[in-house]
C-alpha cells in the first residue's frame, strides 16, 4: 500500500471526550449521530479533514460480533485488521498521521450495533468491519447519510447500489447460483431432484435463497427451503424433515455452529449427500469437533475467496506476519477477509490525501475512483460500478483444518453459466 510519507506521525491531540460526550448524549436522545457541518476545515498541512480525522490521527471504527454466532469470524477480522493498523503506523502512517481503529462488540444485536454505531460515528472517518447482514440492513440509512465509506463482512444484494457500502466479492444469491450449477456438473443432480436450503431469516438467508431459486429453477431442480435463527444450534428437526422430502443435495447459509449441526447429524442419520455453505456458514475450527470426518467427506464451501495456499507474495509475507503475532490464531477467511479490507480503505485513504482531502466525501469518492485496485491479496478489482458486485467468479473449496484459510483443493473460480443473465435481471 502507498502510504506516501515516512516520517513517524504525530500523536492524536485532546478532543476525544469531547466526541464520547457528543456521541453519549445523541445515544440517549435517540438523535441523529450525524455531524452537522462536516468538514472541520483545512488541517495544519492544508488537507480537509472531517470527522474522525485531526492533525495526527485517522479513526477507523469496527461494529463486530466478538461474543456471538459470529465470534470467531469477528476475532479474526479484528486482529488481522489491527496487525495492519500497527504495521501501517510503523511506516509512518496514512498522510502523515498514525491510524486508530475503534472496535465495538455487538455479539449480532441489532439494538447494540445501532447503540455502537451512534457511539463511534461521530468520530470515525470509515468502517472498515461491520459484520452481520440485519446489522447493516438497520445501519444502512445512516451509513449512506453520513457517507461513511463502509466494508460490511456481509454480502446481500440489497447492499449494492449504495455509494458508502462496498459489497466484497460476490453476494449470497450469486455464491448459491455457483453452488447450484456445482451439483449438478459435479454431483450428478438432474431435472427433477429436490435440493434443500437450510438459511437463516434475513437479509442474508433470504438473498441466498433468491440465487439457489433461481438456479434450480432454471435446472428444472427442487429447492425444499428451511428457514432457521441464528439461535437454532441443533437441527435435528431440520434434518429429519429433508430426509422425508429424499433430497440430493443440501445448501446451507447460516452460521458455522448450525453447518456443523446439519452436517453431523446427517451423516449419522445415513443423509449422506453433499453440502455447499455459503461462506459464513464454515470457520477452519469446526475441523476440530466430533463433525469434523463428516465435514470431510460431505461439506463444501462456495466464496469469491481462493484457497490462499498460493504463492502470492503478500499472502505469505501477511499469514508469516499474523501467525508470528497470534500463533494460537488459525488463518481463516476472517482474517483474509478482514486484512483485505483493511488494506483497501488504506488505499482509499491515501488516494484521498493525494487529492487533498480527508473528509468522508473525499474518502467514498477516492474509493469509487479505484477501477483497479489490487492489495496483493488478490486479482484486481473496480468499484466504480456501485450496482455490481465487486467480482462474479467463485471457488468451490474443501474444509482442511491446516490449510491457511481453512479451505484447500479449490479449482480455477470461474463465473457460473447464467449469472450475468440473473444480475441483468434482477
């Protein structure tokens, strides 16, 4: 990443007790968290700045889950992106000024994620980490009129089309066509089978099952769907219903405690099919329960995601750099994800400075100028077309609990025949 300055960035000057108080005081009223006025005006090396940007500090802010489904999934994408911040200011920073990146835990509350939201808006610059689909579904509004340049760690479709929200990779409806035309080129699925969709409520079960619908539909195939909450950890039930419908194949865009759930119970009730997750459905640590053989021998995951086994150079320099910094840590799709991110608002940042301004408009319009943006982590992408995801292709992966993101044995990602007819449709 460009940081463009080497000398080592002033400390951040008082004034945060001054935005806590602010922001307490909007919570308590239920007011607006934006900053009436914006910009802040020019700062002391002629760059305009606005919230969450001084003389000395940019403030980054984390709405994550650290205690709730998603919790391993939110521990990862908060070290990885702090490992950045640390290695970022040890090059002297973004703009001459040290990076800050403020982590609020709403363990996937939706009232504690807008609490937190309202808590740290007025003082950070973006929000490189928000995980949970209804968590952004609520904050989107905001988000968009406060024009906080923000990378959600969710992927619905209803996300696209906001100048403020970077959807990363492929939505859930685009990853569940790839998943559909996966059985039936690899699995021997046919017109006329019944597949289930085991999916949570929300935007992110409800997005992924547009595309598995729409997938099947087209294949002549029939989708048996099983609406799920985040707090259903055992499905017994939901696994003893697919077997009377005789279903072939099983997709599933949950969490990892109920892939788990569905996959273990299914091989020991002889339903031994295939199973494709969504992303978020599998963390490298389910490898290390009593469902491990049978996540094995039946589960795959579909992700824009690689299997980062690869030889590019700032993948290995990034997995030497955070195994060495948290060794009792695996390297997951979080903490891929989450660096990525990190790196991507970094550039953005930078950009911005280039042009001569910090404020948030500055930082969604350098973001939307990046046509083609490459972290090191990955093939180059455009954020200029907000209507589109980031990238179509994706990779059908294997669970290995000692590959380095948890997932081996990928094929070259390809986009799945009928995704660009599906967008222009949609």
């Amino acid at each position: 990443m460009n940081t463009r300055h080497t000398r080592r960035p002033r400390r951040r000057a008082a004034g945060a007790v001054l935005a806590g108080t602010l922001a307490l005081l909007l919570a308590a009223t239920g007011c607006s968290s934006k900053t009436e006025g914006g910009d802040k005006g020019d700062a002391a090396d002629g760059v305009r700045t606005g919230p969450g940007v001084d003389d000395d500090t940019i403030r980054l802010g984390a709405l994550t889950d650290l205690t709730g489904p998603y919790a391993t999934l939110g521990k990862s994408i908060v070290q990885a992106q702090q490992m950045w911040a640390e290695e970022t200011n040890a090059k002297g920073g973004i703009c001459d000024r040290e990076v800050e990146i403020v982590v609020k835990d709403h363990g996937y509350d939706v009232q504690k994620a807008v609490t937190a939201y309202a808590d740290i808006a007025p003082d950070v610059v973006a929000l490189p980490q928000v995980i949970g689909s209804p968590v952004v579904a609520a904050l989107l509004d905001d988000i968009q009129r406060d024009k906080v340049l923000t990378f959600p760690q969710a992927w619905a479709a209803s996300l696209l089309g906001k100048d403020a929200v970077q959807v990363l990779g492929t939505t859930y409806d685009v990853d569940m066509i790839a998943a559909v035309e996966f059985l039936t080129r690899t699995k021997g699925l046919k017109k006329g089978d019944t597949i289930a969709h085991v999916y949570f409520e929300g935007d992110y079960g409800a997005n992924a099952l547009e595309g598995s619908t729409w997938a099947a539909e087209r294949a002549g195939i029939k989708v048996a769907g099983q609406k799920i909450q985040a707090t259903d950890t055992d499905l017994s039930a939901q696994v003893s219903a697919l077997r009377k419908e005789g279903v072939k194949a099983v997709l599933i865009s949950a969490g990892p405690a109920q892939t788990a759930s569905l996959v273990g119970v299914a091989a020991s009730r002889g339903l031994k099919v295939p199973v494709v997750s969504s992303a978020p459905g599998f963390a490298p640590q389910l490898m290390e329960t009593p469902a491990a053989p049978a996540l094995a021998a039946m589960l795959h995951v579909v992700s824009a995601a690689p299997a980062v086994s690869s030889d590019l150079p700032g993948v290995r320099r990034m997995v030497a750099s955070y195994q060495k910094r948290y060794p009792d840590s695996p390297v997951d799709s979080g903490v891929l994800s989450g660096y990525n991110a990190a790196q991507l608002i970094g550039e953005d940042l930078a950009k911005a400075c280039e042009a001569g301004g910090l404020t948030r408009e500055d930082v969604v319009k350098a973001h939307r100028s990046q046509t083609n943006a490459d972290t090191g982590l990955g093939t180059p992408q455009n954020f200029s077309d907000v209507n589109r995801p980031a990238s179509v292709e994706t990779y059908v992966l294997k669970p290995d609990a000692k590959a380095v993101g948890g997932v081996v044995n990928a094929e070259d990602a390809h986009a799945a025949p009928g995704v660009e007819e599906y967008l222009s449709s949609r």
